[in-house]
C-alpha cells in the first residue's frame, strides 16, 4: 500500500470556481453523468486558454496533470503546464503538444481523461494547469496533479492516472482532505501503480496441454513501452538565458535541432548551439539561447530526427513548439564565447547615434561641380552610458570588458536604443558623486559588427577561467552554492 496525494487545491469544483479563471466559462453544478464528478468548469469560447486552479510544486520535481473533459461539441486543445515562483511570477510553459496523451482531439458527446508530465524549474514553486488553444463547448473536471522523484515514476504514474476510476479527491472512498473540504489537497492510501515504463527481458510462458500432448513454449522478445516527447523552456536570470530541453523522445531519434521565433512572427531562425545529440531519449545536452529577442515572449521549435546530420532526405519524425514569455528586464552585455562573463548593467543613457560615410569627393578640373565615389554608411556607432553602483560590481565590468572580446549588447522592447552585436572601444570609467561614493559611470563606445557565425559557441566555465577568476577555493565557495551551480 502507498500513499498517493492530488496536490490540486480545487479539483472538483465543488465548492466554488476559486483560482479558475477563463472568459466565457464558469461553474456548472449540472456536469454530465460520465464525467468523475458532478461538478465541473463550463464553456464555449475561442482564443481563450482556461486557467484550472493550481498547485504547490518543488523545483526539480516531475508532476502528472489529468483532469476530464466532457465535449458538448467538437473540442481541440491541448495541455500546458505554467511555471510560476511562490510570489506568482511567470517562469515558463511545459506544452503537451505533439504527444498523444495530451493533445485533445474530441468529437461531439464524447468523454477523455487526458495528461501530461512536466519537470518544475528552478525557482517552479507553483503550476497552473491550462486549457491551451481550447475550440469547442466542453466541460473540465477531476484535475489531479501529483509528484514524483524521477521520470520513470511519472510516466508510471500517468498510465494509473489516464483511468478516469483512479482519479480521486477527498471525497473519494477511503480518502481525505487536508484542510478545507473541496478547497484543498487530498490523500489515499491505495496499491501502488503499476509502471508506466517497464523494460522485460526475453518473456517464455509455458502453455500446458490437456492429456499426453505435451508441453508448448510461446517466447517474446524484450517489451518496452513509453510516453511522448515532453519538453521543458525555463529563464534563468543568473545569466540571461532561456534553457530548452526535453525528455521521452522516441528510441529511433538519434538528434534535434532547436528553431526559435518571436511570438507574433513567423519565421524560425536557429538557435545558436541547438543542435544536440539524443541519447536515451533526452537532449544529451541542455540548447542555451542567450540572444533571444527580449519584451516579446519566445517559442522554441525542437525537430527530431532519426537520421544523421547531413542525410538527405532527413527524416524529421517528432516537432514540438514550447513557448515562455518574455523575462527580460534589464539590460545585458553579453559575451558569445565566454557566456559565464554575462551581466546585467544598468543603462542610464546614450550619446548620438552616428553612421560614417564612405565616399570620396574629387575636383574636375574646368568643372564647377566635382564627381563623387560612394559605398553604403558605416554601421551603427553609439556611446552607452552605464552606472555600476559598486566597487565589486565596477572591478568585474571592467576585468570583462578589458579582455577585449565583442559583445552582445541585449536591451528589452522599451528601450529606443535596440539591441546589437558590438566591438568595444576605448572605454573610460569615473566615480559618480563624492570621494567616498562606490558607484562609478562607464562610459562605452560602441560599433556594430556582424554576428558570429552559429557554429561559435560558448563553452561556458572552464577550470582556467576560474584560475583567472577566483585567487582561492574560499572565493569560489562564496561565489557558487555547489558544483553543479558552476557547471550549470
């Protein structure tokens, strides 16, 4: 026996419609028979993605969402899961698009219980599950999220959890509510489930045959079974990037490329470094986008293939797209081939913007006017000024900047000054305010340059910039909570 727990907080509907929220739909105490229960959250709408409550979540967990759905007309959607931190700041999106379980496909009169796994980021200490690109009357109900320490777990957990006779809150039978009735979590104590991704080796059941017939033998061979891609997009604001990554790709598919696009665009442009091998159905590697187009959300496009780079055809055999919203609020420098030299700074202005010309202008004798030699302007120049606010934070701009490399200078959608690819000049620095003020302001010329090409990635720490870095371990201890931090 084993204690199961549904971490949603309203799973039913039974009391009230606290913590869902969705135009166009409300409450119905009036849900269809073949729905787990007798309440449910109702509507009819197009455009609107329905918030389903929420849950508690630790950072690092996998979670499994089910909930039902009855379609009073034909209904299409699928689920997401929104990451947001405990004071309700928006993280990112898990996005069941592109696995079975998941994608809601339904016609007229018809009853599912659909789910999906999801992997809480750091900082993910709050989930609310969301009807995403909903089309069709339908009603919700019997949402159940719980938690598991690994993958395997989860995906067991979804096999048990897909049966609409295995969902439960604390009015099922034998379970209980751990505070208010219908308005918090519940317990079960039940049989454990069985797993939802086991391997056998070789099976032979033996067949005993009636009378002197002797005895036969059927033989498989090794079973394997599985759950769809799931994808995981989180910010990280320690240095400016949004991670992609994802788990349960199918056994053939041997790599993925990451595309990526600003919501409301079209086109998708390749991710620097997203291209990554696959091994034992996960991203051998996390696809880090550090020159994401700031103050309009992102989404990321993973490809899988089953065929090696550079055979044609290539055979594409999974496309998911995963989307966060935008986390950008500041602005960066950052640095294409020394990622862990990445840094907020504090922009307090810029001078002129200029382009040099490239023409030459020649005299012809016994002509008034002279001829003239063009090419195209220059590019962009500018002088950004910038305030570091202490001695620590000034020492490091300028160890980064003096090591000569071109940046990535990246500023949100409210900032007139856009963002660009830069070589830096002869920069100054001066203390701003009295002899004993801490803050100094930086002032940078810059000229844009083109951007490097995607084959230049940046390899992130390496154990000779922590020698240049930090003097002692002491230093470094001070500076990384562990080491798994400093390979992040």
């Amino acid at each position: 026996m084993a204690t199961k727990v549904n971490l949603h907080r309203n799973p039913a509907l039974s009391v009230n419609d606290t913590n869902y929220f969705g135009t166009g739909w409300a409450r119905t105490a009036s849900a269809h028979a073949s729905l787990p229960r007798t309440t449910a959250w109702a509507g009819n709408t197009t455009g609107v993605e329905p918030a389903l409550g929420r849950s508690t979540t630790v950072p690092g967990k996998y979670y499994v969402l089910t909930f039902s759905v009855r379609a009073i007309a034909t209904v299409t959607g699928a689920l997401h899961m929104d990451w947001k931190t405990s004071g309700d700041a928006y993280l990112s999106t898990t996005s069941a698009s592109g696995g079975s379980d998941g994608v809601v496909n339904m016609t007229s009169s018809s009853t599912r219980r659909f789910g999906m796994i999801g992997l809480a980021p750091a900082t993910g200490e709050r989930m609310i599950p969301v009807a995403a690109d909903w089309l069709g009357d339908s009603q919700i109900t019997a949402v159940m999220v719980r938690q598991f320490d690994t993958l395997p777990e989860a995906e067991a957990g979804l096999v048990v959890d897909l049966l609409p006779g295995n969902y439960f809150d604390g009015d099922t039978a034998g379970a209980s509510w751990s505070g208010t009735t219908g308005l918090s979590t519940s317990t079960l104590i039940a049989d454990d489930p069985l797993a939802g991704r086991t391997t056998w080796g070789a099976q032979t059941t033996a067949v005993t045959r009636t009378r002197d017939f002797g005895v036969g033998a059927t033989i498989w061979g090794a079973q394997t079974t599985r759950t769809g891609l799931i994808p995981t997009v989180s910010w990280d604001p320690r240095r400016g990037r949004v991670r992609v990554t994802a788990v349960g790709l199918s056994a053939d598919v041997v790599r993925v490329e990451v595309s990526s696009r600003a919501v409301g665009t079209v086109r998708w442009n390749p991710v620097r470094g997203g291209k990554v091998a696959v091994v034992d159905g996960r991203f051998e590697r996390t696809v880090d986008d550090y020159e994401f187009v700031a103050g309009e959300g992102m989404q990321y496009r993973i490809q899988a293939f089953t065929t090696a780079e550079n055979i044609t055809p290539a055979n594409v055999s999974q496309t998911i797209v995963a989307s966060i919203s935008d986390t950008l609020d500041q602005v960066w420098i950052k640095f294409i081939v020394a990622p862990h030299r990445n840094a907020k700074v504090s922009l307090i202005g810029w001078g002129p913007v200029s382009r040099r010309s490239r023409q030459a202008v020649f005299g012809i004798r016994n002509r008034p006017d002279p001829i003239v030699v063009t090419d195209v302007h220059a590019s962009r120049s500018v002088t950004v000024q910038l305030m570091a606010w202490s001695e620590d934070e000034a020492e490091e701009l300028d160890r980064s900047l003096s090591i000569g490399l071109p940046i990535y200078f990246q500023t949100p959608s409210n900032v007139q000054l856009r963002s660009m690819y830069a070589s830096v000049g002869d920069y100054t620095f001066e203390r701003s305010g009295g002899v004993t003020s801490p803050r100094s302001i930086f002032s940078i010329p810059l000229t844009e340059v083109s951007p490097p090409p995607l084959s230049i990635v940046g390899p992130g720490l390496t154990y000779s910039t922590l020698l240049e870095d930090f003097l002692t371990y002491e230093e470094l201890a001070d500076a990384y909570a562990s080491y798994l931090e400093v390979i992040a």
